[in-house]
C-alpha cells in the first residue's frame, strides 16, 4: 500500500477535477441539443400554430398549452445559464488551486 504524499494527493486531486469536468462538458452537451431540438419544435409549431387556431376556433386549448410549455422551458433554460455563469465563474476562481 502506498504511503499517503503530496504526489499522490495531487494525482487524485486532478482525476477528480477531469471526472467532474467531463460529466459537466457532457451534461452541456446533452443540454445544447435539448435546446436545439425545443428549437426545431418552435418552428415547426410557429408553421403548424395557423392550422390548429383555424381548426380548434374558440376551444383552443392546445396553444395555451403549448404556449405555457414554451414559457416554463424559457424559464428553466435560463436559471440553467445563470447557474452555468456561476459554476464557470468558480471553475475559474479555482484553477489556479488545483
């Protein structure tokens, strides 16, 4: 068994610093293509939003829904960047420690 040292203390410091790293670069990852695909969906109902309105005519509660979705991901999307800008700023406070 090896004796605990500054070497090894650092060693483990960094694996521990890329785990953390490449599960937040993935989860970014995973997010931007959530966004792109909301993004898509936007378009496709801005096309299609016409055609329900005329065949829905005053019972049309398919948009409001679809319009409270859309806002309730607008709001998560950016406590999500703010919590981001957060995380990046203390990543960058922290790099010159580790």
């Amino acid at each position: 068994m090896e004796k605990f040292s500054q070497h090894i203390f650092n060693r483990t410091l960094r694996n521990v610093k890329n785990h953390i790293g490449n599960g937040y670069q993935h989860l970014k990852r995973i997010a931007h293509g959530i966004d792109h695909g909301i993004n898509i969906a936007k378009q496709v109902y801005a096309a299609v939003e016409p055609v329900i309105r005329h065949v829905a005519g005053n019972n049309n509660n398919f948009h409001h829904h679809a319009m409270r979705a859309l806002g309730g991901y607008e709001n998560m999307r950016n406590q999500v960047a703010e919590a981001n800008h957060h995380v990046a700023n203390a990543g960058h406070r922290l790099g010159g420690l580790i």
